[in-house]
C-alpha cells in the first residue's frame, strides 16, 4: 500500500469516512454512506483496517474524551494536516499502541466492514 503522502487523492475519501467513526453521535446512522465511500475504494479490507488504526485513531481518538465533541464532521484539511505531520514522524513509538487491539473490534468498524464486503460483491 501506499503511504498517505503518495495517494493523498484516494486517501482524503477514506479518512473522511473513516473519521465518522470518531464523532460524537451515533454513527451507525451514516454506516452506508461510509461503506459505500469504502466499499468504492482502492483499499482492500486490511488496508482500510490499517488506515483506520495508524491515521485516523490517532487523528481523531481525542473527540471521544471530550465533553462536547465534534459531531458534524472533522475539517478535511485539518484532518490532513495531523495524519500527515505524523506519518511524516519517524519515530519507532508511534508503531505502538494499544489501538491495534481495541479498534479492530469496535462493533460499528465490524457492521461498517461487513457492509464494504456485501457492497463490493453486488
């Protein structure tokens, strides 16, 4: 797979769908939308996994503590801007994180997932 910095265009569509699952409302309401944005994408399941764990949960996991969070939708180029400043780091701990364990298995990321593979075999 390509890293964020070379497939920004194929990119901003997954984030942008991806990053619904951070908001602060129930996302199940906006499940299709989101796998269709997903299901229409270049990534295979494990990629959009990836995606998910290593640029947005670290993105946008902040909106889940707060109070009063986002709810509409994150600004795009603000989004951009975080995933790509950390893909940019090079540090070895940013590899590490208890995400890859938690985030695979939030229940609305394993509906959002079965609906991708239902949409792509229509």
């Amino acid at each position: 797979m390509k890293s964020a910095v070379e497939d920004l265009e194929n990119r901003r569509r997954a984030w942008e769908a991806l990053s619904d699952l951070y908001l602060d409302t129930d996302t199940s309401l906006s499940r299709q939308w989101r796998a269709a944005i997903l299901a229409a994408s270049p990534y295979s399941l494990e990629e959009l996994e990836q995606i998910l764990v290593e640029e947005i949960h670290p993105a946008c996991r902040s909106n889940l503590r707060c109070v009063a969070g986002e709810w509409v939708g994150f600004d795009m180029e603000w989004l951009e801007q975080r995933i790509l400043r950390r893909a940019r780091s090079r540090s070895p701990l940013r590899r590490f994180t208890l995400a890859r364990l938690t985030v695979p298995r939030s229940s609305e990321w394993q509906r959002t997932k079965e609906e991708v593979v239902r949409l792509r075999k229509a």
